[in-house]
C-alpha cells in the first residue's frame, strides 16, 4: 500500500516569527499512526531554522522551487544542491502559480525536475487544468501534456523517485475542490498514462490532491484508491488544520 504523504506550501506568507510557531505546533501535534508522512515546503529564507526545528521529528522539508541550473550568473536563482545541502528532501515543481505567474514552460518545469533529482531531491510535479480547459473537456489533455514533457524529458523510471500532484487550478485558494470522483478520475487517468510505459512503477508513484483541501474534505478525498495524500496551501498555514489533514490520512491508512 502507498503511504499517504501530507505536504505543506506555504508559499509566500509568515515571518520568522509564524513559521517557528507553526513548526512547534505540528511537531508538537503530529497524530498517533502509521501511514502518512508529514512534509513542510516553507520560504525560502525559513528553511534553515525549519530545517533545525523538524531535525529531530519525522517531518521532511521541502523548497516551493528550483532552478533549472547547476550554478553560476543566474541572480535570485537557488541550485538543487543548495536546498539538499539545507536539508531539503522534496521540492515542488511546475505548481500553476509559478505556470502562470512567472511564464514557467513544460520544458522548463521538466529541466527543474531533472535538476532536482540530480540533486538527490524528490520532485512533486504539478500538474492541472484552468476552469476553461475544464470546461472544454480539455482536462485529460492539458495534463498528458504536462506530464508528457517530463516522460519524455526525464523518462518513466524516473517516476520511481518523484511524485505528482494533481491541482486543478480552479481549485486553488478559491474555496471550490474537486469532488473526491472528480480527483479520482484524474488521478487514475495520471496513474493510467504511466502504466502504458511501466505498470509496475505506475502503481507505486504517489499522486496527491491539491486545491483546497482541508480537514473537513480530506477524508473523502483521502478514501479514494488513486489519492495518495494532498498538497495543502491555505490550510498548511495553521498548525491544527494541517494537524487535521494528518489524521485524516492517518484514519483513512
Ligand atoms: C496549492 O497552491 O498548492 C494549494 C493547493 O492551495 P490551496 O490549498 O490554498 O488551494
């Protein structure tokens, strides 16, 4: 059975201040049970202390981002190196913020995973489809595209040291979430696309939800059999509503 994996992006909110209150209190409140891993993706300039605070836990670290370079004349750019050196085990990748926002391309978002993995840092890929693609029945194909970029940059056995995350960008910071079918169907769909080049593999890559979940909708979403765990933005920022995911997971292990 996959373990479920409950992720915290922050993005770009607290203090130093917030961020040690908010490790204190998922360190402190970490649900009883197997099952599930607990991971925080604060700021950048918070890893170092959250780094010294999840030491002695079982909580990972992650970045929000990565650059797709090794080193070198690239300003405000951090190298996969860098956050391992800091500790970091994940890193998240093409979220859609960064998609549409900062103009990120399928192929950049693809050069940042190799970077990551290259580095020895697991990379959440995102992936997702807008209200319009949505609507236009464009889903399944605006996500084969993103992934697509990857398979084909990165082969599927990479897969074996990655996980994805499927946001519907309708879904994000807007209060509406997939219904736990509606996620399901994408997430087998993802699963689906990975066994047409390796099953064994397939099976294995944890698929996690994002786009609004919180303690009251996690445990339908969380009994799905494709759902592997959530990427949470506005509920990791308090501790007993990421608290509250976690042990949702951990019921529903
Ligand atoms: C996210 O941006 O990764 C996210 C899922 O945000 P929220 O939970 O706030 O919708």
């Amino acid at each position: 059975m996959r373990e479920f994996l409950i992720a915290g992006n922050w993005k770009m909110n607290g203090s130093s201040a917030a961020s040690d209150t908010l490790v204190s209190g998922i360190v402190d409140g970490i649900p009883e049970g197997g099952g599930f891993r607990l991971l925080v993706c604060p700021p950048f300039p918070y890893l170092a202390s959250v780094a010294i605070q999840v030491s002695s836990s079982a909580i990972s670290l992650g970045a929000q981002n990565v650059s797709e370079h090794k080193a070198g004349a690239f300003t405000g750019e951090t190298a996969a190196s860098m956050l391992k050196e800091l500790g970091c085990g994940y890193v998240i990748v093409g979220h859609s913020e960064r998609r549409a926002i900062f103009g990120e391309t399928s192929e950049q978002v693809a050069a940042k995973y190799i970077a990551a993995q290259a580095a020895g840092i697991v990379p959440i890929l995102c992936v997702g489809e807008t209200l319009e693609e949505r609507e236009a029945s464009a889903t399944e194909d605006i996500i084969d595209g993103q992934l697509d970029a990857v398979l084909d940059a990165a082969g599927v056995d990479s897969f074996a040291s990655a996980v994805i995350a499927y946001e519907p960008v309708w879904a994000i910071g807007t209060g509406m979430t997939a219904t736990p079918e509606q996620a399901q169907d994408v997430h087998r769909h993802i699963r689906v696309r990975l066994a047409e080049q390796n099953a064994e593999l397939a099976d294995t890559v944890q698929i996690l939800y994002g786009g609004s979940m919180k303690g009251e909708n996690a445990p339908g979403l969380l009994s799905m059999p494709d759902i592997d765990g959530g990427l949470i933005g506005g509920a990791s920022l308090k501790a007993d509503d990421f608290l509250a995911i976690a042990a949702a997971a951990a019921a529903a292990h």
